[in-house]
C-alpha cells in the first residue's frame, strides 16, 4: 500500500514537471508571436507612409 502510494506520487510529480515544460514552452511560443507580430506590425506602419509619399 505504501510502495503504491510513492509510485503514485512520483507519477503525479512526473506530470506536473511535463506540464510545467509544456505551459513554459506555450508561453515562449506565444511571447515569441507576439515579439515578432509587433516588430512586423512595426514595420508595416514605417512602409506606409513611404508608399503613401511615393
């Protein structure tokens, strides 16, 4: 019963550090997106007025 009950334990450790992994991955993805979605939203606001005056 007790051998049972560390099993579980380190199971249940075992998820939640792979858990932690994925949600810190997801959270790096999305931190990514976003940089690169206003560097380019940047970009595209620094282009419109060129064109406009061209």
């Amino acid at each position: 019963m007790y051998i049972i009950l560390e099993l579980n334990l380190d199971s249940i450790k075992l998820y939640a550090l792979r858990g932690i992994k994925i949600s810190i991955l997801l959270l790096v993805i999305v931190g990514l997106n976003i940089l690169y979605n206003s560097i380019f939203y940047k970009k595209k606001m620094i282009r419109l007025p060129l064109n406009l005056s061209a």
